[in-house]
C-alpha cells in the first residue's frame, strides 16, 4: 500500500478507474485500464450492497442523486478502495458514520 501516494493510484491499480485513450482527434472513449490487479478488483466487487449497511446508504446516495443502478454498483467498489486507503495510514478500523454517531 506504500507505492501509492493516492486512493486513485490504488484505483487504477485494481482497474476501477478509467482510462481514455486518444490519438490525433480520435478519442474512442473511456476504458478499463490494461494493466490491472484483477484479483484486488475481484475483492472489492465482491461484497453487495445488502451485505453491508454502509454500502447500502452509499448506494441510495447515488441512487439519490440521479445515477443508474449500474452506475451506483460500479461506484461502491471505487468508494471502498478510498474507504481502504483512508484507513491504512493510521491503521485504525472502519467505523461507519452512523455506527460513530450512535456511540457518541
């Protein structure tokens, strides 16, 4: 997890951010990238929405905020690889929001 300076970079790594490729004039559109982790993109697509309440209020945000069910689906596993970057660096656990304001 050291190499990466940005949840981006670790994005793009298990291939859950875009790429656009362009020549000249012509950009043909966005894609996966060619080189990707497949096994860590596997990992985080794994987990579905029901499975997890705070998968599941992030998805009805998305949904809320006007994008597809595909398009929210396809948003859960970026979130959690910024979710898996946040919390690496001071090696404290997930605490989810709401589970945060209920102790407090």
């Amino acid at each position: 997890m050291g190499r990466f300076p940005s949840a981006a970079h670790l994005a793009s790594y298990a291939g859950l951010a875009p790429a656009t490729t362009s020549s000249g004039t012509s950009i043909p559109g966005e894609h996966a990238p060619g080189s990707r982790n497949r096994q860590l993109k596997r990992a985080m697509l794994l987990p579905r929405v029901r499975t997890l309440p705070a998968s599941r209020n992030y998805y009805d945000r998305c949904r809320n905020r006007g994008k597809t069910h595909t398009q929210a689906l396809l948003r859960l596993p970026r979130h959690r690889i910024s979710v898996l970057f946040a919390t690496r660096g001071d090696g404290t656990f997930y605490e989810s929001r709401t589970a945060a304001a209920a102790v407090a």
